[in-house]
C-alpha cells in the first residue's frame, strides 16, 4: 500500500505550476482586449501573439503626397477615383496593385491616406500571415464612421498557405455581407498573386473551338478575379527616371551647377542596383542630397572617388 505523498510536496507542485502560469501571462500581449482609440492615429498595425490580435496605432505615418509620384499618372488618376468614391460613401472597388517593384505602389496607398485622412479615411496594415484574423477586423470596424482601407502590401501566396480562402471570404465569398466602410488594397508582383506552372496549362481543355483552362489554374485566377479594380505598373524609361531624380534632389534642397554630372551619376548608380526604378531614383538622391550637405559638391566628388 502506497504511503500519501507528504504535503510539502504538493506545497512544491503547486508553487511550481503558479510560476509556470505566471511566465505564460508575461507572454501575452498587454493590450489586445481593449477597443481601439480610433483618435490616436490615422494609421494601425494589426499585430499577432501567441492566439490573440490587435490593433496598435502608428505614431508617424509616411508623410508622401500623390503630387511626389511622378511616372504613374494614370495609375493615380484610376486609384484616386475609387478611393475618392470610397470616402464620400459611393460604391468602390477592392483594389490590386501589382507590377514592377519600386514604382510607387505601396506609396500611392500611403500618398492617398494623406489625401483623404481628413475625410476618415484610415489604413489598417496587415501581413499575409495574419488573413486568416481578417473577419476579426471586419467585426472591429463594422459600424464605425471612418472608411478603411485593410493593406497588405506584396501579397503572394504558396499552394498551401494560409490567410488565402479567408482573403477570398472577405473580398466576395462569404454569405456574411462585406462591410460597407472597409476595401482591401493590395500590392503585389504577381498578377494571380500565386506561382504558376507550366505542368498547370496540360489541365486546359478544348471545348469546340474554346480552350477552357484546368481547375488549379482557375482556382488561382479566382482571387485575384475578386478585386474589382487591377492597376498595372510598368519599368520607368530613362528619361522618367531622371526626372524623378532632379524631383527628389530638389525636394531634399540639393542643388548642383552641372545637371549634366548629376545625370551622369544617378545612371550610373541605376546600372549598378540593376534597375531605373522610382525607389532607385529616391535612393540616389538622399545619397547626392547628404554628400552635399557633408561638404558641398567638393566633398561630395571627393566621396565619390573615394
């Protein structure tokens, strides 16, 4: 027959399970079931810990403007529309913005935040691996007087990831009605926002003289058919690029005598990130913009030959 443990040890167990709960509490987040103060920013991040999310305002949002994007009129043109119809309460489109990388997609989201953030307008950022919380902000902003763009920028998915059936659920799928102040904007460099194969076109079958594609391809081509809008960006030209080049230099309030040598520099700094993009061009000019102010165009060739 056993003898009864001694209390002492179940003093220990005990002691030793309360540290345990207590470590786990310093685990979670502080601050995930209280309401947002829709007052503290124009900006938010949903954030993920352990099995709880929440909101956490951004304390200085980007401050760029739709005038600073140059080379991409139409594109602004297009999404300022549909983001202007949003605001004022008119029926809008999801927006997918996809295309060659540093041409102002993710900053065409940030510049229209700007424009409109008097009129309510707010952005809640969130990244692909947190979708599957989605219904969960829906609920947080239903019935709320602002308009909400939910951004995730360079959105792809693999086969088998998660967060894609909950995007197509919030986007058109779900017998829960989409909420009426809330539109997804989302970025990406692949227009079907998933890998495709070429083992996938031997599913197509030919039906008279239609082709129909097979099902792995339709079921890719079905998320992006969700978003209402596709805008399309396009690789700069030279001469776009060097344009957006003198636009930042001056904007920074760099100045240079010889236009010439600038130009010179900002193409061979292009060459050398392999790309004549918007970004490369902004990059370039707080490089110039810096070695000027370190010296003046003396110090700033003297870097250069460094």
């Amino acid at each position: 027959m056993k003898k009864p443990r001694p209390a002492a040890d179940l003093d220990t167990v005990l002691a030793r399970l309360a540290g345990v709960l207590a470590r786990a509490e310093e685990l979670m987040p502080a601050s995930d079931s209280n309401p947002p103060d829709w007052h503290d920013s124009i900006a938010w991040r949903w954030r993920k810990q352990n099995a709880s999310g929440w909101l956490r305002p951004v304390a200085h949002s980007h401050g760029i403007r739709l005038s600073d994007l140059l080379g991409i009129e139409r594109q602004k043109e297009v999404v300022d529309r549909n983001t202007r119809q949003f605001v004022f309460g008119r029926p809008a489109n999801n927006v997918l913005l996809t295309g060659a990388r540093g041409t102002g997609k993710s900053s065409l989201v940030k510049a229209l935040l700007n424009e409109y953030a008097g009129r309510k307008l707010r952005v809640i950022e969130i990244e692909k691996q947190n979708l599957g919380d989605l219904p969960d902000i829906v609920d947080l902003v239903h019935g709320r007087p602002e308009r909400f763009i939910l951004y995730c920028d360079d959105l792809s998915f693999g086969a088998e990831e998660p967060g894609y059936q909950a995007l197509k659920a919030v986007l058109d799928g779900s017998v829960a009605a989409a909420s009426e102040n809330l539109l997804v904007y989302a970025t990406s460099n692949r227009r079907h926002l998933m890998p495709e194969y070429m083992r996938e076109n031997l599913e197509a079958q030919r039906v008279g003289d239609e082709i129909h594609p097979g099902e792995t391809v339709e079921e890719k081509i079905s998320l992006s058919d969700r978003f209402g809008l596709w805008v399309s960006f396009y690789p700069f030209t030279h001469d776009e690029y060097l344009e957006i080049v003198r636009y930042w230099v001056k904007w920074h309030g760099a100045h240079t005598q010889d236009i010439g040598a600038l130009e010179q520099e900002a193409i061979q700094w292009a060459l050398g990130r392999g790309s004549c993009s918007g970004r490369v061009a902004f990059q370039f000019a707080r490089d110039w913009a810096g070695r000027q102010r370190a010296g003046g165009p003396a110090a700033a060739k003297r870097v250069r030959g460094a």
